[in-house]
C-alpha cells in the first residue's frame, strides 16, 4: 500500500466522488456517440481521395457521386463541426445537407479540391 489519491475524484476514503462518476458517465456517452457514428458513416462508403503536392487533391466514388456531408455526431463529441467525402447514389443527391465540391460539376465522379 502507497498511499490514497485524495482530490477532486476520490474522498479521503479512496471512494469515487460525484466529479468521478460525472466524468466516466460522459466517457461512456461519448463512446456510445462514437459507435454511433461509426454506424452511421457504415452506410455511406467514404470516398477514394489521393493528393500529391504537383497535382493538388482529387476525390472520387467508383459507385455514386462524391458529396461532402457534415458529422452530426462530431459536435457533440467535440464541439466542432466537420464533413466527410461519402459516395451516393443519383437518387439519393437531394437529400438535405449533402454539398457538391466547388468547381464540381453536379453528377461528376471525380472531384478535384
């Protein structure tokens, strides 16, 4: 025996205070965001990318059309918003919140940014 860490998550006694338990309940909270997400971005497929410093970047789906769609779960875990490349089908390009690149035509396969 060492000794007893006493502070803002342990009482003299070596119990969990409520800071504690307040802590590990948000650390599951966020890993079930996480799953989530994870569920979530499973029924999308991720566009291919590469990006070399001669040519710039380039996106491209081999089934669909690349469009850039926010993380809804991200600002929960995080606080920041951020987007992702997700290849979908033509009848699926009027969804809400679905971005076409910039300078991007609207049915291309190939994006470059």
């Amino acid at each position: 025996f060492v000794g007893r860490l006493v502070g803002r998550y342990y009482d003299s006694q070596g119990n969990p205070t409520k800071y504690l338990k307040g802590a590990e309940a948000k650390a599951a909270r966020g890993a079930q965001l996480m799953e989530k997400q994870k569920e979530m971005e499973a029924k999308q497929p991720s566009c291919n990318s590469r990006w070399s410093q001669d040519d710039g970047g380039e996106v491209w789906c081999d089934n669909g059309f690349p469009r850039l769609v926010q993380r809804p779960l991200e600002i929960a875990l995080t606080g920041k918003m951020s987007k992702r490349c997700a290849c979908y089908n033509e009848d699926q390009l009027g969804q809400p919140g679905l971005e076409v690149y910039s300078g991007c035509d609207y049915l291309a396969k190939r994006c470059r940014v």
